[in-house]
C-alpha cells in the first residue's frame, strides 16, 4: 500500500504524542500537534482536519501497514497506547516487508538515482525508522561507490517523466569541445547509465544523438509538440558496444591478449558479454570480444597499460600503438 510523505509525518507525530504517557491526548491536541509538524516539514500551513487525524489513527491500528497500534480511548476522549512501551519504530521487520524490499532490490540495480519507488515508500520508510532506531551506533559495513561532486543527477527524474510521458523536451547543452551552449529540440528516448556517468538517448531530426546529462544545464518540456518514439530496447541497442557511443559501423572481432597476472581479473569482469577465451599461452590468455570499435573500448584497454595487447584487427592495434607512443613521448618530455 503507497503512503505518502504527509502521511507518514502525521503517524510518527501521532506515535511520538501517545508515547508520552505523562499527558493526555485529545484528538484536538493530536490535530494540533500534526498540523505542527507538518509546518515544520513544508513550511506552509496545511490544513489537517478531525476526519484526517480519525483516519490516520484507524489507520495504525490495522495492519495494513503492519503497525497494529495498541492504541486506546480512555475517559471517552483521551488517546493514549495501551502499551506504554510501544512505537511504530520499533516493529521488526515482516517476511512481507523482506519480500518486497527484495523485489525493489532488483530495481534498484538498474535505476540507483532516482525516485522510481513511491510504491514503496511506506515499507521503506519504516524499515528505515526501525534499523536507525536500533542501529544508531553501528557503523555501515557496506560502502557504496559515489561521486558526490557529479552533475546532472539532478536532470534524471526530468528526464525519466518526459520519456514515461512521451514529451518532446529543449534542452540546453555546452560539449566540452563547444564554446558555448546550444539549444536544441529532442526527443528523449533512453537514459543509459556508464562507469558512474548518465547519458540521455534521444532523437534529433530523426537520428541518434547521445547527451552527457552533466553537460546539460537546462530542460524545458515543450507542450503540443509530435513526439516520435522509437521504442528502443536498451539491451538490443547497446548488445554491440561498451559504453554509451553506437555507430553506423558494424561489430568486429577484437583480439587481445592480457598477461597471466591480470588475467584473472578480465575473467571474473568481462569486458564484454560476448567475451571468449580461446587460448591459453605460457605468458597469457588470448581473448576474443565482437564489438564496435569506438571511445570506450579503447579507454579500457589503455587502462590495462602494459598488461594488454591487441592482436587484431590491425587499425585498432596501429591506434592503439600511436597512443601509446604518444604516451611516452609525454614522459620523455617531463624527464628532459
């Protein structure tokens, strides 16, 4: 069952009032208290009234939510728990709770950074109050890798809506290679997530171009405007390439070879799903991977440094020798 952010302030209020057993608790004195709270929380007066307070204390009595409230009316008029060491905080977590924390698990792997689970707001919010209640002192044992400092994050739920809701979008964009911003009409299609960066697939005069969102500085929706939509499978469009960069250029056979130190490591991490290894040496492993030859695939394979080298085919081992030769050549210079 979805809560929403108001609903859940009126019951942790609600819950941090009959907690307090040293006074009494009209239902005027508990509007009073959630009209307070929620001031504090918008910064606007919002109006609260009898039925909605009546409802939210029906509400935490049941177990929809799973609280089952121990709550009371004494003297015809005072709210109090029955319970005086109960709280909502304190509820351990159900095998129902666990269940769907699983399934949003498996969401949360492809969209990390923003707001796909309002669904799931009211169990992750108590599941949130019940492990920071009782775990307030334990460090994380999980650290999650995160760039506080990346820009754009900000343009993902944009985004998101204007492909859910099939808008055509302007968007202000400066390339690192621009000296300065231009404006263009698009039509967003796909948002793809790549070594910590976002980047938006979208149409532009009818063909493919790929926008960093940290090079976006704004978004205007465009109201009445055809949207064209190129139903686009995420896993299909991206099959021959790593990274974000598709061209019209067609998949080829890339050999390398990667020294038996770091083999291991390309092993258990592929560079590509359609990775092979199809000989073992006395200093290596051969592999095979079919992809297009673009940006990315060669900044990973220069990241291997000395440990790879390319067999084939032999314009991306020339390429991949220039680079290198250029790279020497910068630390030759420094050492003169």
């Amino acid at each position: 069952m979805a809560v929403n952010k108001n609903a859940l302030i009126r019951y942790k209020t609600i819950d941090k009032c009959l907690q307090n057993q040293f006074r009494q608790w009209t239902l005027n004195d508990l509007i009073e208290a959630v009209s307070d709270a929620l001031y504090e929380y918008e910064g606007k007066d919002i109006n609260v009234s009898k039925r909605t307070v009546q409802l939210d204390l029906q509400m935490m009595r049941s177990d929809k939510l799973g609280y089952n409230a121990p709550i009371v009316v004494y003297d015809r008029k005072y709210y109090k728990y029955e319970d005086a060491d109960y709280s909502i905080v304190k509820i351990a977590v159900t095998d129902k709770d666990v269940k769907v924390m699983n399934e949003a698990i498996q969401l949360l792997k492809q969209f990390k950074d923003f707001s796909l689970f309002q669904e799931m707001d009211g169990v992750l919010q108590r599941l949130e109050d019940s492990v920071n209640s009782t775990q307030k002192d334990r460090r994380a044992i999980i650290h999650l890798d995160k760039n506080e400092q990346l820009k754009g994050l900000e343009y993902i739920d944009v985004l998101y809506n204007a492909i859910q809701s099939k808008k055509v979008i302007e968007v202000t964009y400066k390339s690192f290679k621009a000296r300065k911003a231009s404006v263009m009409k698009v039509h967003p299609q796909l948002l793809k997530e790549f070594n910590n960066r976002w980047f938006l697939l979208c149409a532009r005069n009818g063909k493919y171009i790929t926008l960093a969102l940290d090079r976006i500085t704004e978004i205007v929706k465009l109201e009445n405007e055809f949207y064209d939509d190129f139903q686009i499978d995420g896993d299909e469009y991206y099959k021959e390439v790593i990274g974000v960069t598709v061209s019209n250029s067609r998949a080829e056979r890339i050999q390398f070879k990667i020294d038996l130190k770091n083999a291991p490591y390309v092993i258990t991490k592929p560079f590509h799903s359609s990775q092979r290894m199809i000989e073992k040496t006395n200093d290596g492993m051969i592999f095979n991977i079919f992809v297009q030859i673009n940006f990315e695939l060669e900044r990973l394979i220069l990241g291997f440094g000395d440990s790879i080298e390319v067999l084939k085919p032999l314009k991306l081992r020339n390429r991949m020798l220039k680079k290198l030769k250029t790279s020497v050549k910068n630390y030759e210079e420094i050492d003169k």
